[in-house]
C-alpha cells in the first residue's frame, strides 16, 4: 500500500501554486509600502514560548500542539502562529533598542495545529503576518489594520467585513472577568467540563467555546465595553476614529474574543461574505498585545499585529470568483529534428535562458508532430523550429503561435529577434 499525505495537510501543485505566489506577491508589496521588513524564525520553538504567549487555557495550548521531545530530551512545538517566535526574537535579538520604534515586521510561513480539518481548516497552514512592535499610538492600530485591508483590496476582495472590539487594558479586563464569573457560576454545570475550568481560570475563553455557544447566558453575557475604564475608552475612540479618517469601513463586535490569551486593547477579525464560502468565514485574526514582550522577558514595548491564512486567502478569491492573472507559460518551445539539430537545440534553450526568457526543449525524442503538440499544451508564445536542413545554413524557423505568422532568423539573432517581438506586443 502507498503512503498517503497526513490528514489536514496538502499538496500544493503546479495550478495552484502560482496562486499563492502571487498572493504572497501582493502582500509583501503592501508590506513594503507600509515600510515592514521580513524576519524569519524557526518552525519550531521551546514549548514554554506558546505556554506563555498564546496562554494555557487555550484551545491552541491544551489541545492542539504538535509537542515533541527531541533527542535531549527538549520538549519542542512546531510553531502554531507566528507571534509568540516574533516576540520572543524582538526580546532576544534586543530590538527594543532600535532607535526608531515601532519595528515593522512582516512574515509568511507553515503554522501547525491538531484540529479536527474541514473545509479552511487545516493541520498545516500558511500564515502570511505582521507585527508592530515598540508603540502604543493608536495610529498603528489603524495602519495594521490598512495594511491588510489593503491587501484584500489589491487582490480584488469586496465582499469582506472586517469586525472590531476592544477587550481594554489589564483593569478593564479584571472588573469584566468579575461580571463574567457573576454571570456564568449560577448555572456553570450546564456547561462543558472545559467551561467549568475555564470559569475561574478565564473566563472569557467561555466566550469562545465552540460546545456551548447556543446556550441563553452566551448571548446575555456581560460585554467588556461596558468595563472599559476612560484610559481604554479613550484609546479604542482614537482607533476608531482614525479607522473613520482613512476610510476603513468596520462594525464593533463586543462579543469579539479572540482566540489567544495575549490581547488587550484592540481585537479585530475579518470575514468573507461571500455566498458558498463554507462555514468557517474568518479570513484574518490580530490585535493588541501590550504586555507580552515583558511576559517573554523584554522591556515594556507594545505591540499588534494580524495574521492570516493563505488557504482561507484562495478560498475567498474563488467564493467572489476572482480571475487570477493567468500565467502566459512559455516563452519559447525548441523543436529540433535529426541528431544535429537535438544537440544543438541544448545551447539554444541555454542561450535563450539565459537571455532572461522561458525556454523548452523536447526530452522523449518525440517526432515533429508531438513536439509540436507540446508547443501547444505549453503555451508557448514562440515555437522555434531548427531541422537539418535550417542548421546547416545556421538559421531556425520561428513561429509566433498567436499571430500564426513565421520567420526565418539567423540562429545567432534569435535572442535579438525574440526581444523585439516580445517588445512590439
Ligand atoms: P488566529 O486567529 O489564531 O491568530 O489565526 C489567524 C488566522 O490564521 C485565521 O484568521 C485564519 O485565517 C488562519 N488560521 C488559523 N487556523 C487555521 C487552520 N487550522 N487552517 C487554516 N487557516 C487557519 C493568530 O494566529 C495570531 N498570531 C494573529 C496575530 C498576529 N495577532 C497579533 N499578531
């Protein structure tokens, strides 16, 4: 019996995968624009970093880490988001003492999570992210969330919604845990085993259980914006405000969570609307996260960022059916017949390639006719064909497959010939 890929994992072939190119394209462009530099970090990191940063009562922590113990018996996760490693570098790396504050940092790469895979969810993911970190001016929160607004609008996105909500700061989010307790211990055995330990341990993480989301005291829960002291107040305005002054359209969602422990202030998500895309319609998760370099052992620097999956990117694309720009293949296809000519057409797709043009050769010495053929399938712009007869007086037939037109060229002027014609389209 074959081996077959692992469960919520997939290949990405050839079709598919210029889509995610040019995804990653957009975003690194936008990232760019808004002046964000890569950083890259391992896919695995000590187990104790997500125990920290994603938080312990989590689903993320308790349920879905790929944890592994390594050969000295180092107890290692493969990544399941990006923050906690970006975090942990600005500490390590001392980035903190970069004179211009925030460092801008964008990301992309496989994150891993054990969950139960459906259609968008899977086990292996690719996360494209960004993270400003070093600021608390309410004006990075608007341009995070531009950034990749920005990024779906580029990439032709109109039926997305992006939701906000403030879940304030350290004092706000004590007298709201208080509420939520009051609300909840009354009738806490209607509720999952998981709920139970959450009650005392977080329970805003009740907020965000997938079990008992229909239960009546869900939708009565006491909202975090009725808890926000005037400093947190004043800060969520600002982001509003600034979101109204650039034109960024959104709802507030007090009952917007979150699904990690290192948030405050800001939370925000953004969902497809479109029509047939499946059930699971977050596109993108981010917020807030003053407090977390400290807790990774740095000095006091704010941050925020988002993250979201190229997987649920794609499939917003084909839910609003989106053209992709369709790749034009080929350049040019070397027929070559008789010996000779084969030998040659080796220097030639050489030179051609190295010229800075796409070129193919036949390697199944195939007939003229099935080469031909190939030319077709491949898409290619050019089809240079070279016979004995055409070598020996150093020249080769070129045809332009869309004119349906053809030229005799000298073998030497074929880059030339080909610059120009490509040039004239
Ligand atoms: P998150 O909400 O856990 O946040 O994930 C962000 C995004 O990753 C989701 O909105 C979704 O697009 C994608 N995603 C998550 N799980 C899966 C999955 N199993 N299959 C496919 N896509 C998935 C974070 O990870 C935070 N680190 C975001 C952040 C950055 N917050 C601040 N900075």
């Amino acid at each position: 019996m074959s081996v077959k890929i692992p469960r919520g994992t997939q290949d990405i072939l050839p079709g598919q995968s210029e889509k995610w190119q040019y995804i990653e394209k957009i975003a690194k462009d936008i990232c760019r624009r808004y002046h964000y530099k890569e950083i890259r970090t391992p896919i695995f990191e000590h187990t104790e970093l997500f125990k920290r940063s994603v938080g312990d009562t989590t689903d993320i922590v308790q349920k879905e880490m790929y944890t592994f113990e390594d050969r000295g018996e180092r107890s290692l996760t493969l990544r399941p988001e990006g923050t906690a490693a970006v975090v942990r570098s600005f500490v390590e790396n001392k980035m903190f003492g970069i004179p211009d504050q925030p460092v801008k940092l964008f990301y992309t790469g496989p994150m891993f999570r054990y969950e139960r895979p459906q259609s968008g969810r899977y086990r292996q993911f690719v996360q494209f992210g960004v993270e400003a970190i070093g600021s608390e001016d309410p004006a990075i929160d608007a341009e995070v969330i531009a950034l990749v607004m920005d990024i779906y609008k580029t990439a032709g996105l109109k039926k997305i919604k992006l939701v906000i909500n403030s879940l304030g700061d350290a004092e706000s989010r004590s007298a709201h845990r208080e509420a939520l307790i009051n609300h909840f211990e009354p009738r806490i055995e209607e509720f999952c085993s998981d709920c139970q330990m959450r009650l005392k341990q977080n329970p805003l993480r009740i907020l965000d259980c997938k079990k008992d989301r229909e239960h009546e005291l869900m939708a009565s829960a006491p909202s975090i914006l009725e808890y926000l002291n005037e400093v947190s107040k004043s800060y969520f305005a600002k982001v509003t405000a600034y979101l109204d002054l650039i034109g960024i359209g959104y709802t507030i969602d007090p009952k917007l969570v979150r699904g990690l422990d290192y948030y405050n202030h800001t939370a925000f998500e953004i969902m497809s609307e479109a029509e047939g895309f499946g059930a699971i319609t977050t596109l993108c998760g981010g917020g807030r996260y003053n407090g977390l370099v400290q807790d990774l052992g740095g000095p006091e620097s704010p941050g925020i960022g988002f993250a979201f999956s190229i997987e649920r990117f794609i499939a917003a694309m084909e839910a609003e059916k989106i053209e992709w720009p369709v790749d034009n293949g080929l350049d040019c296809f070397v027929v070559a017949l008789g010996d000779n000519a084969k030998d040659r057409s080796v220097s030639i797709v050489h030179e051609l390639r190295t010229a800075g043009f796409s070129a193919e050769r036949d390697y199944q010495d195939r007939k003229m006719k099935a080469q031909l053929k190939a030319s077709d399938r491949q898409n290619a712009r050019f089809t240079a064909i070279l016979g004995e007869d055409e070598l020996a007086e150093n020249k080769i037939t070129v045809k332009d497959m869309a004119q349906s037109t053809q030229d005799e060229v000298q073998l030497n002027d074929l880059v030339q010939y080909l610059k120009t014609k490509m040039e004239a389209k």
